[in-house]
C-alpha cells in the first residue's frame, strides 16, 4: 500500500481511523479497496426518489445550451457547474455520509469542495482524454503520491456498456506519472442509477464513448486538500446569501471553513461564516 487512509491528518488520527474501521467494516473494506485498486462503488447509495428529485432541479440547465466546448468537457456533452447555487438536491450527495465517511478517512480535516458538476453526455460523445483529478497547480508534486483530492461520480442514469460509463484504470493511483494505460488495464464502471463510484483523486480515468440512443447523466463532488486551490472558485460561485440554504457541513466544504492552526481563510479577521445571514 502506497498510502494509508489518514482519518483527518495529524498523527492523533490513526487511533481515530482504526476505531472507526473496527465499527464499521462496510466503510474498511471500502478503504482497502480503495488502497489497492484505487476506486469503490456504493450501489444504492441515492433511492430512486432521492435521483429523480436531482434531475428535475437540474432540467432547467439541461436544454442542450451548455455543452462541452473543448474535447475534455466534451462537444456532445452538457457540463453544468456552480451546482449548488442551481440544483439544491445536489447537497445530499456532496454531504453523503458513506462518501464523505471515505473523504475524512483519505483527506485532512477541512478538506474542500473542489467542484461539484452535473455531465450529460449525448449520443455521439467520443472518449474523454485520459486524465486525473488531483492535479496541484503546476506545482511540483509527480507521482506516486498520496492523493491529494478524492472524486464521486454519482450516475442519475444507468451507466451501462454504451451510453458513456465512466472508464477507469484500476491501480494507476500507484502509478509513476510517465506510465500510460493500455487498453487491457481499462475497465469500465458500470452501475445503476443512484450508485457512487469513489476514487482517489490520483486514479486515471475519464468519460467514456455515448455509442448508445439515450443520454448519461452524472454529478462529479470532487473534494480537495484543505490547503489545495479549489477546482471551481467556491464561495464565488454559492455566494453567502445562497449558502444560507445549506448545513453548516456543506458551507465548510464550499469554503466557509477556518483551517487551524493559522487561521487559514478567514475574511476581515473573522470566521467566513459570520458573513452567511441567518435562514429565518
Ligand atoms: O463523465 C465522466 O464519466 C468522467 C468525467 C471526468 O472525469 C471529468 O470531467 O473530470
């Protein structure tokens, strides 16, 4: 193993993490399939009710005017982003307890919501290049390493052999950067609706070929090293007004967080939240 699960950093952590491995072995054995080959699937994770309930918030910003402009976002896909100042319902999986109990278990406290984006890809889409999540701002950080990020990629739709299921390469998260993938080493990920594929940020992957009639929808939660630059510019994009709405959880992933010790992130000399209004 390349890394071990950190449980919230520091060192006083690695007590932390085994009692909560011990109290739940669902959650250890996620890990240690997460050790070895990078990735896990929670099926069931989201009721059917809980996914249509997404997509019909998120209908309004899939009418086919926000597609990919380059060849990652995909020029037959519809990417949507600052999710939470459009799609509420989207919180429940940025704040999932099964998700986010990996996340604590692999990041250091106060990680962050790095991005959170809903991929519709169409009929016609071609493969994503091949890529990871966890990139550090052109700062010197090669591979292997620890990640420094862990993404979701939720499926609103069946992700089947066709319709652009997600592809991934089991293990390359152990991988120096310079080694490509072959095409035996890529597996595709497929799941029903309401499923979370979790992935260290390091993994390579991407967004598979739409050779199918119907469209894939997804929503990607990526978090962050609390001491990471943010993917999305957060607290921009769910201004205070609009992370009103949300549990406290939520408002610290976005960014309405303090980082100790340092004081990291505070706004005038205060905690960020004080700048949130009260929900009356
Ligand atoms: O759509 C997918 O399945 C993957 C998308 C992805 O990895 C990305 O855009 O970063």
């Amino acid at each position: 193993m390349l890394f071990e699960p950190t449980a919230g950093s520091g060192k006083n952590s690695a007590d932390l993490l085994a009692a909560r491995r011990a109290a739940d072995p669902q959650l250890a054995a996620r890990l240690d399939q997460i050790a070895e080959h990078g990735y896990c699937v929670i099926e069931g994770a989201f009721t059917p009710e809980q996914v249509q309930r997404a997509k019909t918030e998120l209908s309004p910003w899939l009418q086919g005017e926000l597609m990919g402009r380059n060849n990652f976002e995909g020029e037959h896909s519809e990417r949507v982003y600052a999710l939470l100042a459009k799609a509420p319902a989207i919180a429940e999986m940025i704040e999932h307890a099964e998700v986010l109990a990996i996340v604590d278990a692999l990041l250091t406290p106060n990680y962050l919501l790095s991005a959170a984006l809903a991929i519709n890809v169409h009929p016609g889409e071609t493969p994503q290049p091949f890529h990871i999540d966890d990139n550090a701002g052109g700062t010197s950080s090669p591979k292997p390493r620890e990640p420094l990020g862990v993404s979701a990629i939720w499926a609103l739709d069946e992700f089947t052999r066709t319709n652009g299921a997600t592809e991934i390469v089991p293990g390359s998260h152990l991988w120096a950067d310079d080694r490509q993938p072959k095409s035996h080493e890529i597996e595709q990920v497929l799941m029903p609706a309401g499923s979370a594929l979790v992935f260290a940020g390091n993994l390579i992957h991407r967004g598979g070929a739409n050779r199918s009639d119907g469209l894939r929808l997804a929503i990607t939660p990526q978090y962050c090293m609390p001491w990471l630059r943010q993917i999305e510019n957060m607290v921009l994009a769910v201004p205070p007004e609009t992370a009103a709405q949300y549990s406290e959880r939520v408002q610290g992933l976005l960014g309405y967080s303090i980082v100790e010790p340092g004081f990291m992130g505070y706004v005038d000399g205060r905690h960020p939240r004080a700048l949130i209004p009260a929900v009356p």
